[in-house]
C-alpha cells in the first residue's frame, strides 16, 4: 500500500497545488513540500519494512489488481531492493528540485507544481510497475509534465528542445511497444496465457531472431532515454532549456528510468539476445563515454556542458548493465545514485549562476572564487564528484564498473579506464573559466549562498560523502535483487 | 415485417422521424433552442434503443438491412457523435447570421443516412444511405453560404465537396454494376453466388477496385483525399465534426462488412490498393500536417493520417481472413469509438471557440496563443484532445494505437506496423506545436464565458475520452459482445 500511497500523494498534491495556485503562488509551493513529505513518511515506512522483510523475500510488496481484463493487464505495483534505491534518489531529488524551483518559479506556479509532481509520480510508478502495460503508461506520463515544464518555463529555445525531448522518447517508445506486443503473444503462442506481469514474461523463450528484435524496440527506448550513442542529441537541449529544477528532474532521475529498464527488462526479458548484443552495446557506451566527454570539454554553455557529461557518465551505466556480473551491476546502481546527486548539484549550481549573472556562458563568468567563496566551494566538492574523486560516490560506481567490465571484456574497460583520464579535464575546466582568475565584467555586488540554497546543495553533498564512505548503505539492499536479475539475465531459472 | 424486425429498426426509424417532426415543427413555431432540443432528444432516444438492443439476436430486415450488434453499436457511436454535432451547434449556430433550424433537418438525415450505411448489407442501402449523407453534407458543408462572415470558405467547402462526392459516387455506382453484372445480386455477401461466376471474374476485380476507390473518397484515404483539407477547413465547426467523426465511422463500418464477406483472388488486388493507401496515408497525411496553420486544415490531415492507421484492420482481415478476423473487428470497433471521442473533443472545442469568436475557425493558429491561461477549461480540453490524438496513455488513442499494434502484431503486417510507428512519431510534432501555441504567453485580452450547457458537453466529452483511456474494460467487453 505503501508505494499505492507515494504516487497518490504525488498525484493528489499536484491537483491541490494547481487549485491553490490560482490564489497565492507560496501556497501552491508549500503545499507540494507538504505532499513530497507525505510522499517521504510513506517511503520511511516502506524502507523500514525492508529490513525485517527483505530477508525473506526479494520482493518488498506486491499490488495486484485487476486493470483491463481483456488482456491480463494488472495493475501490478512491487518493489525490491533495486526500486527502493531509486525511488529514495527520486524523493531526495525531488526535495532538491523543489527548493531550486523556489524562487526560480514566479510565473504560473500551481501549474509548475503539478507538472512537477505528475513527474515525480510518474517516476516513481516507472520504477515500481511490474506489468509491462502499466510500466509503459508510466513511461510515457511522466513525458508530458515536463514537456511542459520545459516548453513553458523554459529558457530562450525552449519549445524547440521541448520538441525534440518528446519526440525522441515517443518515437522510441512506440518501438518498445511494439516489441512489448510481440513479446506477450509470444509468450501466449509458447504458454496460452495473456498476461503482461513482468513475473510470467521472464519465463518466456526468447531464444532466436526474434527475440533479438523484440529485445531492440526495448534496448532502443531505454537508449534514447539513458541516453547513449547514437541516440543522445536531445539531452543537450532539453537539460541546456529547461529551468533548473526541471535539469535536476531530468539529469537526476530520467535518465534513471532508462538505465533502470535496461536492468529491469532487456536482460532478463531477453537474457539470449541481450548477451549476444552486449559488445556492441559496451562498444556504444565506451563510445558514448569518450566522445561525450570530449564534446563536453568544447562547450561555452555551463548547462550544456554538464549534459554532455552526464552523457557519458551514462555511457559507463550502460557499459556496467551489458558486462552483466555481480560487481558490474552493483557499481552501476552506485554509479545512478552518484551521477544522481553530482549532476542535480551541478545543475543547481548552473541554475543559481544563472539567477545571478542572467548566463550560462563560461567565458562571461570567471572570478567567482573571490566573490562567492560557498558557492565556489560546493562547486568544487560536485566537480570532483563528476570526475570520481575516491570518496565520493561516483568514485564507487564507475571503479566497480570497469573492475566488473574488465572481467567480461578487458578491452572496453581499458578504453573506458581513459574516461576517467577525459573526465578531470572537464570537471576542471568549469572550476577554471568559472571561478578561478580575475572577475569579468561589473560583478561586485552579488550575493553568496542563503541558507535555502546552502541546504539544497548541503543536501546534495552529504549524500555524496556518506556514499562515498559507506557504499554498504545501498549495496546491502541492491544485492539480492542485482543477483537475482543477474540470474533471470543469465538464463538461470529460478 | 413482424413486431421484433420493427423494434430492431427503432433507432432508424426515430432518427428518421426526427426529421419529418422538426419539418412539421418549423412550419408553425420557429425556435431554435426548441428545436435544437428535438433534434438531441431525438438523438438520445435512438441512441439508446440501440445499445439497449445489443445483445439479442441479428434482425435481417428486408434483404437490405442488417441490425447485428455490430450495426447496433457502431450505429448507437454514429448517433452520440450526432448528437455532440447538434449540441454544439446550439451555440454556434446562435451566433450565426443565418436562418438556423433547417440545419438540424439536415443533421437528423445525414445521421440517418450513417446509420443505414452501417446496418447495409445490400449495395443498393449502402448507396442510399451513403447519398443520403452526403446530399446532406452538401448543404450542411455550406450552409453558411449567404453568411456575411464567412461566405467565402464555406461556400468553396461545400461546391468542392459536393462535386468530388458526386464523382466518387458515380465511381461507386459503376463498380457496384460491374459487381452486379458479375454476382447478378446486389447483397454484399458474394458467398451466396455458390455456383461460380456468371462472367469472367474481371467484372468483379475492376468492380471491387472501383467500389474501393468509392470508400477511400469517403475516408479520404491518399491519393483521394484531395477534398478533405479544404472542406474541413470551409464547414462550419461543428459539420467539420460530424464529417470527421460520424461520416468515417459509418463508411469504415461499411468497408469492413464488405471486406469481411469478400473471398477470392481479387482479395490480394484488393489488398494491395489498401496497403498502397495506408502506406501513403499513414506517411504523407503526417507529413503534411507538420507545416499547417489552420488548426481545422491541421486535424483534416490528422484524419487522413488517422484513417491510414486504421486500415490495418481492413488489411489484417483481407491477410488472414477468419484467423484474424475476430481481433481486427474488435480492434477496428475500438479504434473507431476512441477515435470519434477524441476528434469529436477537438471540435467541440473549436466550435465552441468559433462562436464566440469566428477567427477561430479560419484564422491562423497564431490566435490560439495563450489560450490555456485564458481559458484553460477549453485549453485543457484541446491539449488533452491533442494528447489523445497523439496516442498518449491514460486517453482514448493509446487504447486505438494499442489495439492497431496488437492486430499488426497478430497478423505479421511488419511492414504497415513500422509505418504505423513512423506516422505516429511524425505526427508528434504537430500535435506538440498545437499544445506548445496553447501555451504561449497570452497576447490579447479575450473574455469568452462558456455556458452551462456547453461546459457540460465538453465534459462529458473529457470523461469519455479519459475514460476509454483509463478503464476501457467496459468498453472492451460490450465490443466483445457485439462482434462475437
């Protein structure tokens, strides 16, 4: 009932945040802070009963009822340790959204937080549907809120980046629908019974050509949402258009959900196919990590180098999910809460910038250091954090990625392995042409941090260190759901 | 005739006394809300003698008529898009400088004449009641014609229309004769002829082929959908809706009995002129789309692209013929009652724009900036139409756009299926241009009150459309019922 309640109080907040929006803009704000903290107390409760429940079974509750009979479509809501994780990344972000959306939000705020909220909730049921149908509902409706939170407050090329977000995820996913079709009746020629619960399709034998196809309209929606070469090039304008809470939303945890379908369906959906896939799909992350890193080296505009390189931090999640072994899987889960945390910091940095200098570009920044040592500071701690400094969390995930990809295939972790060579040089070059060297420009009377943005970014980095230092916190509870994946993605009955 | 043949024949025969009342009714009392009343009473009660009748046994009344269930529902959709059609023309017709309740006797004949289209299984019905439509459609495609405001458009609308409706007829008419000549019967059911053909077998392959091309006219299915684009954007808006809602699903409900008796080697050519129509429809119906500026022009393409989808059902039955059958029926039902539920919100929304303001309807889509923060009930109905156009869950089109990939899926029909991808991927963009205009900061002060009772249709078109979206077992299972 738990996660029925999360999404509820999401979906109810939005709709009550809309009406009072009408009438005062601070009430609509408080009010989605009042349905994210519901949304948390029920996610305590959900957590707390993980530790006394998770030892016996893997699955942490199961919802089940009956939706659209015609078709043994249920709605099937369930977690396991791999979905907890996620869905406390998508609250705390949430939370870090919120306060960056603050005062950045004037215009038109009940619709801002409905949107707002619809997306978080549309997250939150991605990450909990186990019915296929349900998962693409999911999928698809956190889509249109933040089309429109980038197409209406959004920054100067908005609609067109708005456009192009929507049309890139849709297309694809109209992909993954067809595969999803030709999966069940597969499934029905094979067993006779129609039914979309993920728990009856992983029983499925995809072994053949078909499998192979059916697994690709699935890899190729999770591609463009991760996103990986080839299909990345709405990222750059949607994160660079969108206002700082809808960046966080999207670099945070959107890009989860395509990582986290990949894990959750492609391999143990299609476990023949996707292993017979897996070098091509690690050559397009060793790719995406190298070339998205050197795009992000040539940017001017602070949002948009960030989303290159969030490109290829994704490049290695995709990278860890095709090595498919137990140190591969749980770095990548690592690897998402980390970029998780570093890219909304960095994101909030931006936005904050942005606030203040009305720019994103770097070259007209410069200086910083001396006129906002707090907001330089904490701009270093998400800097390094991106470039994988031991002790913070991204360190964790892309090491035990490329030790689990090294096992699998020595050469694509060798290449990877020179990532984190590129990786120093553009986490760096924001900290020089931003901060360091003498002001641009009249810049005298801006302000430090106050204390709402100090939380939002303190927020951010203490999950970082105490990753960094007790990755167990996560890994206790992804480890038996990532082997019990890693079994299902190997074929292994269960 | 017996009593059971003549109850299964109530919803035609209230719709056709609709007409012949308000004809009695506007000699002695002109009024418009009165007579408006008549029409959607009329409605209503037709309407629910057919979907009270769903579930006894099929009536062939007279060998011209069949009242299945099939008939019954899709007849019982015609009848509720006809009666959204009436509804809102109440307000757009008040503010019209027009004499207005003859429309309504129009409106009751073309209904009329979608309903006995749907229920034909004779050659001879289906012309009458496809004639009996579009002589109706003529006038109501033009009916604005001595109106100051809007003469122009709607005048070029209804010639256009009327002249390639009559070629398409004559086509029609032609091929049904070659039939004829072939079959020596006119009934649509060419099993019948058992003892093999009386002539060469090309009569009834250049006699199908030009029965075809008088269908595609109908459905504006590419290449012959030159008509549509103009006289969707000329007919008033609520004509609009009964031409994209009522008109496709009587014609499409037509095609697809007529299909599903057809058996034989001119199945494959057949098959082919479909696929070459989807194929076009599906990608250039999109394509052309992407630059309009008029929104009714723009949901003209809409449709043209949106019957291209649909004939993945008409192509699935003519594959596979009985395996399939049962799937692309349902599918074919469902695409069509979502179809009309979303297409008729998009209208209402229009028409109910256009009376207040008649830019609206022959302006650019320029005029509709803003709209969603200065009238977001309407606004967010035309987003939400959009959204349902575009095949997003939770609304009537994802649950079309589901069942089409099903039935491709089902019958191997790759190559439509990854065009049906495609299509829909290219009409994103201009579904998301529409709601990105909504949603553009206001220009111009605009103050439009909507009416309680327009407020109500756009609701109950809301709920419809969500509905079909969310919780379409209901749906679902009185398809079922009426295809089993």
């Amino acid at each position: 009932m738990q996660l029925l309640g999360i999404i509820i109080s999401l979906l109810g907040g939005g709709v009550l945040a809309l009406i009072v929006g009408r009438q005062s803009a601070s009430a609509s704000r408080w009010l989605s802070l009042a349905s994210l903290v519901v949304a948390s107390i029920f996610y305590t409760s959900l957590w707390l009963d993980s530790t006394s429940s998770l030892s016996t079974s893997i699955w942490l509750m199961h919802m089940d009822w009956p939706w659209i009979e015609r078709f043994g479509i249920h709605l099937l809501l369930a977690t396991d340790g791999l979905s907890l994780v996620l869905i406390g990344l998508t609250l705390v972000l949430g939370y870090v959204a919120l306060l960056s959306a603050w005062h950045e939000i004037n215009h038109r705020c009940g619709l801002f937080y409905l949107n707002f909220l619809f997306t978080l909730a549309g997250v939150v049921g991605v990450f909990s549907a186990l019915d296929l149908f349900l998962f693409f509902v999911f999928w698809e409706v956190m889509l249109v809120p933040m089309f429109l939170i980038i197409a209406i407050w959004g920054h100067e090329g908005r609609r067109y980046a708005a456009t192009k977000f929507f049309i890139y995820t849709q297309a694809s996913s109209l992909l993954m629908l067809a595969a999803m079709v030709g999966l069940v009746l597969l499934n029905q020629q094979q067993t006779g019974v129609l039914s979309f619960s993920w728990f009856t399709l992983t029983q499925t034998d995809t072994s053949g050509t078909i499998g192979m196809w059916l697994m690709l309209g699935f890899y190729i929606a999770f591609l463009v949402k991760l996103p990986g070469l080839p299909v990345h090039n709405w990222l750059p304008d949607a994160h660079t258009q969108a206002p700082t809470p809808g960046s966080i939303l999207l670099a945070g945890i959107l890009l989860k959900t395509g990582a986290y379908g990949l894990l959750r369906f492609v391999w143990p959906l299609f476990p023949d196919a996707a292993s017979a896939f897996a070098p091509i799909a690690m050559g397009l992350g060793v790719i995406s990590v190298l070339y998205a890193a050197k795009l992000a080296f040539a940017q001017n505009d602070l949002k948009r180098l960030i989303a290159y390189t969030s490109i290829s931090h994704m490049g290695f999640v995709s990278l860890g999910i095709f090595a498919w072994n137990h140190l591969s899987l749980q770095g990548t889960v690592m690897q998402m809460v980390g970029h998780g945390l570093s890219s909304a910091g960095l994101f909030a940095i931006a936005g904050l910038l942005q606030q203040r200098f009305h720019t994103r570009a770097l070259d007209k920044m410069g200086g910083l250091w001396s006129l906002m040592p707090k907001l330089a500071a904490l701009s270093m701690v998400f800097a390094v954090a991106a470039l994988g400094l031991p002790g913070l969390a991204n360190f964790i995930g892309e090491f035990m990625i490329l030790l689990g990809v090294f096992q699998v295939e020595p050469w694509a972790a060798s290449l990877a392995a020179l990532g984190m060579i590129l990786a120093p040089v553009y986490a760096l070059i924001i900290m020089q042409k931003g901060f360091f060297g003498a002001p641009v420009g009249d810049k005298a009377d801006v302000l430090d941090l106050n204390a709402r943005e100090l939380l939002m970014l303190g927020l951010l980095v203490a999950g970082l260190v105490l990753l960094g230092f007790w990755p167990n916190l996560i890994f206790t509870v992804t480890a038996a759901p990532v082997d019990y994946l890693m079994n299902l993605g190997k074929g292994v009955s269960i | 005739m017996n009593w059971l043949e003549l109850t299964s024949l109530m919803p035609l025969l209230i719709v056709a006394s609709i007409s012949v009342i308000l004809l009695l009714l506007i000699a002695f009392v002109r009024d418009h809300k009165l007579t408006c009343w008549v029409t959607c009473v009329g409605f209503i009660m037709a309407a629910f003698f057919a979907f009270a009748d769903m579930g006894n046994t099929a009536q062939q009344v007279t060998p011209l008529l069949i009242i299945d269930d099939f008939s019954r529902l899709l007849g019982g959709v015609v009848l509720l898009v006809s009666l959204a059609c009436a509804w809102m023309s109440y307000a757009y017709l008040e503010t019209a400088d027009e004499i207005c309740e003859e429309y309504y006797i129009l409106l009751s004949l073309a209904a009329l004449g979608a309903c006995v289209l749907v229920a034909s299984n004779h050659f001879a019905s289906m012309f009458i009641g496809l004639e009996l439509m579009s002589v109706s459609l003529f006038a109501m495609v033009g009916y604005m014609a001595h109106s100051k405001q809007q003469a122009n458009m709607t005048l070029e609308a209804g010639v256009k229309y009327m002249v390639l409706s009559g070629v398409s007829s004559s086509f029609l008419l032609f091929g049904v004769a070659l039939i004829y000549a072939y079959a020596g019967t006119l009934t649509i059911d060419l099993q019948v002829v058992a003892d093999g053909p009386h002539l060469q077998s090309g009569y009834l392959i250049v006699g199908s082929a030009l029965l075809l091309v008088g269908v595609a006219f109908k459905m504006s299915w590419i290449p012959f959908h030159m008509w549509t684009p103009d006289v969707y954007q000329g007919a008033p808006a609520p004509v609009t809706g009964f031409l994209a809602g009522a008109v496709k699903v009587a014609v499409f409900a037509f095609a697809m009995r007529w299909l599903m008796m057809a058996q034989g080697d001119y199945l494959d050519l057949l098959l082919l002129g479909l696929t070459v129509m989807a194929v076009l429809s599906m990608v250039i119906g999109n394509l052309l789309a992407l630059r309009q500026n008029n929104l009714k022009r723009l949901l003209g393409y809409s449709s043209i692209a949106h019957m291209g989808y649909i004939i993945v059902t008409l192509a699935a039955t003519a594959t596979h013929g009985a395996a399939a059958l049962s799937t692309a029926l349902e599918g074919a039902a469902i695409y069509l009652i979502t179809y009309a539920s979303m297409t008729m919100l998009a209208f209402t929304v229009i028409s109910q724009l256009a009376a207040k303001d008649r830019r609206f309807e022959s302006g650019t889509l320029a005029d509709y900036e803003g709209l969603l923060f200065q009238q977001p009930l309407l606004a967010g109905s035309l987003i939400l139409a959009m959204l349902a156009l575009a095949g997003m869950p939770l609304t009537a089109g994802f649950i079309g756009k589901y069942y089409l990939v099903l039935v491709a899926v089902d019958s191997q029909l790759w190559m439509l299926l990854s065009l049906l991808v495609l299509g829909s991927s290219l009409g994103l963009y201009y579904y998301l241009r529409v709601i990105l205009v909504l949603c553009k900061p206001p220009v111009s002060d605009r103050l439009m009150v909507l009416g309680t009772s327009e407020k109500l249709l756009l609701l109950l078109l809301v709920a419809a459309t969500l509905w079909l979206g969310i919780y379409p077992t209901p749906v679902i299972e009185w398809v079922q019922l009426a295809i089993a």
